[in-house]
C-alpha cells in the first residue's frame, strides 16, 4: 500500500524533515507508484497489487457504492463529459484509491 506508505513518511517528514530515513521512504514510494503508473511494474506485481486491493475492505466499499458505479461507468461510457465527477474531492480521492 504504497499511498498510506508515502502518507506515513509525509506525516514523519513533518516532524523531522532532514531525517534520511524518511526521505528514502518517500522516494521508494514514489517510485513504486510511478513504477505502477507507468506500466513498467512486472505482471507479477501487477497481479499481485490487484489481489491484495480486491481483498481491502475500502476498496469494496468503493465498487459497492451505487454512486461510484455510475461514475465509473459514466468515465468509461464518455470520460469529456464525466469531468465534473472529477472536481469533487471525494470522488477523485475514491478514484485514486482504486487506481
């Protein structure tokens, strides 16, 4: 879980901003989750990242949650005019989670 992970070391570097620990964390993190985003991780990890999000409890709610089905389906259907579901924190912090 990458993003709590960066959250964390954020939360730390607020205490200590000069502590080397930390600063490595944060820069592991990110480059995970680039590593994610970019589509270089192996098939392996993706597999894995996909099993362990499934089995989150957040992320289920998310999927379960009538309103989030109609704007997933509504980016996939016509993503230009799903833009507005986007300027809503909670909805792009949903859609972050499951990305």
């Amino acid at each position: 879980e990458y993003d709590k992970a960066l959250q964390t070391y954020q939360a730390g570097l607020k205490l200590e901003p000069d502590n080397e620990e930390l600063l490595e964390g944060v820069e592991r993190c990110v480059a995970a989750i680039s590593r994610f985003a970019t589509g270089a991780a192996s098939a392996d990890e993706v597999k894995e990242r996909q099993a362990r999000s499934m089995s989150d409890p957040e992320v289920q709610g998310i999927l379960r949650d009538p309103v989030m089905q109609n704007v997933l389906r509504e980016l996939q259907e016509n993503p230009r005019s799903s833009q507005q579901h986007l300027r809503q924190p909670e909805i792009m912090a949903k859609i972050n989670k499951l990305v």
